[in-house]
C-alpha cells in the first residue's frame, strides 16, 4: 500500500510561488506584493488570487499559466486555481517606491554616479545604413550571454525596433511609471508602441527631449548590465539630449563602405568633441556580398569602416577601433521582417557571427572610472 500524501503546507506553497516571475518587471510575484492569499483543502485543490498591477495587464495569461505550472508541482497538490484581482492605489504606489529603490521620480538612473550600466548610443550619419539593425541583434546576442538588456527605439521619426524585436503589444503604464515589454530576454521601449497603426510623429526638439527623459526616467528598466539607444540618423536634437541626460553614454558608429556615406558617418562621431562623450568604436554594415563561389562581392566599395575609424582617431585623440564588419546576408533582412534577431534565427549566419564578435567585445569591455566614485577619504599629512 503506498504511503499517502504529505500534507501540503503553506511554506511550501509560498516557496513554489516565489518561482513564479512577473514577466514585464522581472522579479518573483511574492516579492512584488502580487499574492493575496493561498490556501489549500484537504483534498489538495489550491486556491491562489494575483493581483495584477493593473485589470489591462496584457501578461495576465502568461501570469496565470506559470502560476498554475509552479503550484502543480508541489507534492500533494491535487489542482490548481488561480483567481486574478487588481492592486489598490495604494499597493501600486507601494510596488512604484518599491521599485524605485526610494529615489526621487523622473530620475534617470543611468545618470547616477555609481551607476553601473553600459550606455551605448548606436548613432549614424544618415539613414539607410542598418542602424536599428545592428542595435538590436547587439541586444538580442548580449541578453543571449546572460547580461541585462535594455533597449531604446530613440528613433521617434523613424521607430523600426518593435517590429525588429517582435513586440506586438503595448507597455503596461502602473500610474505614471512604465513597464517595458520584454522580447528575446531584452526590454524594449519605442514611441512605435503609442501610436496607432502607422501614424507618423510630428514632433519638433522641446518634445523630442521630452519624449527621450520619460523613455529614460519614468520606465522601470530594472538593473541593467547594457542599455542601447538606437538613435535617429544626424546630429540634431535626440543626440544632443542623450548627451545632456546620460552624459556617460558612450558612441557606437555605424556605416558603410562607401565614401560618401563615411564622410557623413564622420561628422555623426565628431559630435562628440562637443558633448564631451567617449566613441567606444565604429561598425562597418553591409560589407561585401559573400558569392556561392566562396568570394566576395564590394557592392558599396570598401574602406569606409576603416576611413571612420582612422579619421576619428585623429580628431578625437584616442583610439577608435573598427569593431567589426557586417556582411550582407539576407537572413538578416528576413530576421528582421520576422521580429527575430538573426543572431538567435540564423545563428550560424555570416551577419550573426560578425554581430556576435562584435557583441563580445561590447561584453568583455573593462568598465571606466570615469564618474564613479571610489570610495576614498582624504587624509592629512
């Protein structure tokens, strides 16, 4: 005869539920304060209600099926039912000062001097040069080695990364703090999720600066390793307004091999004699064209990635590698059509090998001084 059953405790059912993750804020439901209660019967039915942040949270499927899957799994557990409730104005403004670490709102924490995250601004000279592109295979290859990433579309006249990451629904606002949607382990804010359809955004610089600070300070991007911003292509007014709210952000050049989009790529870098920011290197796309014959085709010339690099070494005073070069590979194109980073579709790819090489070293960088406190206290003789 076979034993029977041990009988289910509370301890237990609270350690399967502190399994169970809020996939927009990243941090276990018990933690959150989103467990009203949970009880069991005698017969092992477990009875469990979530409060969700808020009655639209388009999670609330996902929430209900990793609860049920957690609880299940507790010996004893017979069945499972999970009821969903919604926060009080009270327990949302509690989960916000939670989250906000107690800080003042509107506070950008990349901006804090002990701040620990990698800011690369990913910019250009002009458009067309697959700028979103590398962003957010960086970003997918980066997550995919178990970093912390979070990615801003500051492209507001020309958002692309949603449809490129495969986001499809819209951020979960808590009161006047914003949760970002997650894709491929990355967080993603665009102004492409707040605006319907493909309505286009006709914004002049005071609401551009303004629409970049609440992209920065009013979503909850947690602890993040690296944050990429996928800038418009120019030096106007995002670029300047990186520089003043991150002024530790450091430049990512993207070009091509042709002359002429080099030169413009040239001057995208050279802001940062002005804005006093560091350029971490340049990144050549759209390289060569590999042949069935194992050659290689220069469809738009070559040594523009090295002209860039060369010409802001000068002029910057420092090194400024060319990290790397991208071919042209029509997986990347399709991964991009598709929402899925051609480093995770096509892995074995020539565009994914050159975009993993070049997210390695991004990884790898040893981290600055610069800003950061260290710890010391001066001492007379």
């Amino acid at each position: 005869m076979a034993d029977p059953a041990p009988p289910v405790t509370q301890d237990a059912l609270l350690q399967a539920l502190s399994t169970v993750i809020d996939p927009e804020i990243r941090k276990p439901v018990t933690e959150l304060g989103m467990v009203q209660e949970v009880s069991v019967d005698a017969a092992g039915m477990v009875r469990v209600t979530i409060l969700l942040t808020v009655a639209g949270c388009p999670m609330k499927e996902t929430l209900t099926r990793d609860t049920t899957v957690a609880l299940a799994k507790v010996p004893g557990v017979n069945g499972v039912k999970v009821d969903l409730g919604v926060m009080s104005d009270e327990q949302r403004a509690g989960l916000r000062q939670q989250l906000r670490g107690g800080v003042a709102e509107r506070e950008i924490p990349f901006a804090r001097p002990g701040s620990l995250t990698r800011v690369y601004a990913v910019a250009s000279g002009k458009g067309g040069v697959g700028k979103s592109s590398v962003t957010v295979n960086l970003a997918a290859s980066l997550a995919q080695s178990g970093l912390r990433v979070g990615v801003v579309d500051a492209d507001v006249y020309g958002f692309s990364v949603p449809r490129m990451l495969g986001v499809e629904h819209r951020p979960t606002q808590v009161d006047d703090m914003i949760l970002p949607p997650v894709s491929h382990d990355v967080k993603v804010i665009s102004i492409g999720m707040f605006v319907p359809g493909n309505q286009p955004v006709v914004w002049r610089g005071p609401m551009l600066h303004r629409a970049l600070h609440q992209f920065l300070g009013d979503v909850f991007w947690g602890d993040l390793d690296v944050l990429l911003l996928d800038l418009p292509p120019g030096t106007g007014d995002i670029a300047i307004s990186v520089a003043q709210l991150i002024p530790g952000a450091e430049i990512l050049v993207v070009t091509t091999p042709q002359q002429a989009a080099a030169e413009v790529a040239e001057r995208a870098g050279s802001i940062a004699l002005q804005t006093h920011q560091r350029i971490v290197g340049v990144i050549e796309n759209m390289s060569w064209l590999e042949l069935p014959d194992g050659s290689r085709q220069e469809i738009f010339g070559s040594g523009g990635g090295r002209a860039v690099s060369e010409s802001l070494t000068r002029s910057v005073g420092a090194d400024v590698p060319l990290l790397g070069q991208i071919p042209l590979d029509t997986n990347l194109r399709e991964g991009a059509d598709e929402g899925t980073p051609v480093v995770l579709r096509n892995p074995d790819s020539a565009a994914a090998v050159a975009l993993r090489g070049i997210a390695r070293g991004l990884a790898t960088r040893s981290r600055g001084l610069a800003g950061r406190s260290l710890g010391l206290s001066p001492v007379g003789r």
